[in-house]
C-alpha cells in the first residue's frame, strides 16, 4: 500500500516499493531510503535536479538494501536529503523542506531530513540515512529519534553518491529501541557480546553546548549514570574545538572536491544557498593546509582512542539546541551550525560509532542525549539505548 506522504518526506520519483527477498528478523517492517542511495531501475538524485538530470537510472541495489530486504523488511519508498548531501538543516532549495512531526514550524535537519521526518511521523518503522558530519545524528535529536553513526567503515556505503568518503557512514533512525536494535542486529551483522561500559562525562562539550541544554539533558543522564554508575568528567578538547571544527571543514571539502570537482565543471550546476559557497571554497583549498588538517586529524583519533580504551562510553550532546524554525536567516543557520559542528565532527575524526538518544526536551522540542563507543564496539550504544529504554 503506498505511504500517504503527509510530511514532504518522500521524494517525487520516490513513491515505489521492493517487497523482501527473504525472511528474517525484520519481517513485517516498513523502512525508507535516503535517496543518496541506489535502487535499481530508480533514480538518484541526490538532492539535486543537476545531478539528477546527468547520471543515469542505477541497475543495482546498494548493498545496505539488499541486506535488508533479505531480512523480511519491505522498502516503500525514496527520501529527501538535503542537496549533495552537504547540509545540516535539512532545507532543500531545490525540494523543499520536510515537515517535523516532533516540532512543526521547526526544521527536521539534514541532510537526512526526509528519512527522519518519515520515521518520526510514523510513515515507515525504521528509515536509512547517511552520516558524514552529523546527518543522522542532528536529525535524530531534532526529530525525538534514535539514530546511530556507526563505527567508519563498518557498514557498506558502496552504492551511494559520496560526500566525503574518509568521513561518509551508512545510519539509520526509529522511534523505539526495540526496532532500533532489530536493524541494528542485521546491518552490523549480529551483535556481539561487550563489556561493561565505564562512563565518561565530556565537561568541555557540555560546556560549549551552553547551560540551557546542559540543565535539559540533567535528567538523562541521570537515568543512565542511576543504570551504570557515576561518569567520570573528562576534559576532551582542552580548547582545541574550533580547530578541530576547522580541520573538519578542510577535509570534508577535500574529499568532496576530489570526489565531485569533474562533475561540477561539466555539469555546472546551479547549487542552492550555503552549498554553492561550501563547492566554491573547497575549490581553493591549499594543500598544506589539507595536510595539516590531517594531521590533526591524527591527534584527535588517538585522544579519543586514548579516552575511550576498550570499555569506555562517552557522553555528550548530540546538537548545542533544538531544532531552529523554518525561515531563520542563513546566517544564523550557519553560526549554529558551527556550534553543532564542533560537538558532531569528534566521532567523524575519529572514526567512532555514536548514538544519540531520545531523552529530553526543551521548550517542548526534542532534544538528543549522545553517547560515543570505541571503534568496532557499537553493540555497546545499542545496549545502553535498550537498557535505558527499558531499565529493569
């Protein structure tokens, strides 16, 4: 039966369905695909008419769908992502903007917007998405979602348009831990056992995000430290954040510009606000400062690595507020997302799975609790997501 897309969630050469191939853990289950991602004999567009208009109809599935739909899922349709992928707020110049269930009049968050928006209103079980440097997380928090950035790598993302492969995750979102571990079991392919985890509080990061969010998020962690014990505070930036941002910038441009420079000068293709501007400077990257990016790439890794051992769970928050309203000036839209920036761009440097989880609100929107993972280990996100869930 098609999805009645009251949300603007659903792209307009996204209105099919794949019935499973198999039968498994997610039968009975509806999910939507972020269309960054292929479907044979469907379009991909990427958010962009331009890119649309010169790449042909995929003849093949991304892995990630078919590894699904063997497990008894049904896919119903293709969603909104913002252009290229490359944008946080989830307002399409081209497409429009998806409607937030958990917020109307706010914006859902990008730039897997329509798979968000989709899960939230109770169009689809569990949706797919992509996060690069925050996609799935922010809308997650902004739409009242569970979502995960797994582990780099761990997760096949071929049979996707990239953004920036040293960063680009496969993720996904739904509304109730249950499901969100049932999709979880079949992506990651099983959950293996974990340790206990030791909880770390990242004070600096509580800090940067401001005392509004920091007091709405009290209760959360309270609920999880009550399951787990008191979390240690660490400092993890020592000040460093803004460069840590900066070098995110650099070398998500880097890889943007090497992946798509050819196309954007045959294809000249006329890009909306704020991604036309992020083309254009990555363009005229130096590339000593790319290399010095990289290298601080390389610190931040090993900090992280160093804090988080084989055991350790860092929370944080996943965005500095809530989701702003639709129609706030871009200026504004780009200074908070520079603050959001500076809390999302640690696990994408480090190559580590985050969660963010939903457990507050402020001023009657959702709000994201996030909790970070050594690599490899995102059983113990899903876990605590289920535990807090559910505590016995």
């Amino acid at each position: 039966m098609p999805v009645n897309d009251t949300l603007d969630a659903f792209v307009s050469h996204g209105h099919f369905e794949l019935a499973p191939t198999g039968a498994g853990p997610l039968d009975g289950l509806t999910f939507a695909l972020k269309d960054l991602f292929h479907v044979a004999g469907v379009p991909t567009a990427a958010g962009s008419p331009a890119w649309l208009a010169s790449h042909g109809v995929p003849d093949a599935n991304a892995p990630v769908v078919d590894l699904l739909l063997r497990a008894g899922a049904r896919l119903v349709g293709k969603t909104h992502t913002d252009e290229m992928a490359w944008s946080l707020n989830g307002e399409n110049h081209h497409y429009g903007t998806p409607i937030n269930p958990a917020a109307p009049g706010r914006i859902p968050g990008g730039s897997s917007s329509g798979s968000a928006a989709a899960t939230a209103g109770g169009l689809v079980d569990f949706a797919i998405g992509s996060d690069t440097g925050g996609s799935v997380r922010l809308p997650a928090s902004y739409c009242g979602l569970f979502g995960l950035r797994p582990t780099h790598g761990r997760i096949s993302i071929a049979g996707a348009v990239p953004l920036a492969p040293s960063y680009d995750t496969v993720g996904w979102f739904a509304r109730d831990a249950q499901t969100f571990e049932k999709v979880g079991a079949v992506l990651l392919g099983g959950l293996a056992a974990m340790p206990a985890p030791r909880l770390l509080l990242a004070r600096d990061l509580f800090e940067a995000a401001g005392p509004k969010v920091t007091a709405a998020l009290a209760p959360a962690l309270a609920r999880i430290t009550a399951l787990y014990g008191a979390a240690e505070e660490v400092d993890v930036a020592h000040g460093a954040l803004p460069h840590w941002r900066n070098a995110f910038r650099i070398l998500q441009s880097a890889d943007a510009w090497a992946e798509h420079a050819d196309w954007v000068r045959a294809a000249q293709p006329e890009f909306g606000p704020g991604v036309k501007e992020r083309f254009a400077a990555a363009a005229t990257l130096d590339p000593a400062e790319v290399a010095e990016a990289r290298a601080l790439r390389a610190q931040v890794r090993a900090r992280i690595d160093a804090l988080l051992g084989d055991d350790g769970i860092l929370l944080l928050p996943t965005a500095p507020g809530i989701a702003p309203r639709r129609g706030t000036p871009l200026a504004d839209l780009e200074a908070f997302r520079a603050r959001a920036i500076e809390l999302l761009c640690l696990s994408g440097h480090a190559g580590t799975p985050q969660i963010s989880l939903p457990l507050a609100t402020l001023e009657g929107c959702p709000l994201g609790l996030s909790a970070m993972a050594p690599r490899g280990k995102d059983e113990m996100l899903l876990a605590l997501a289920t535990a807090v869930a559910h505590p016995r």
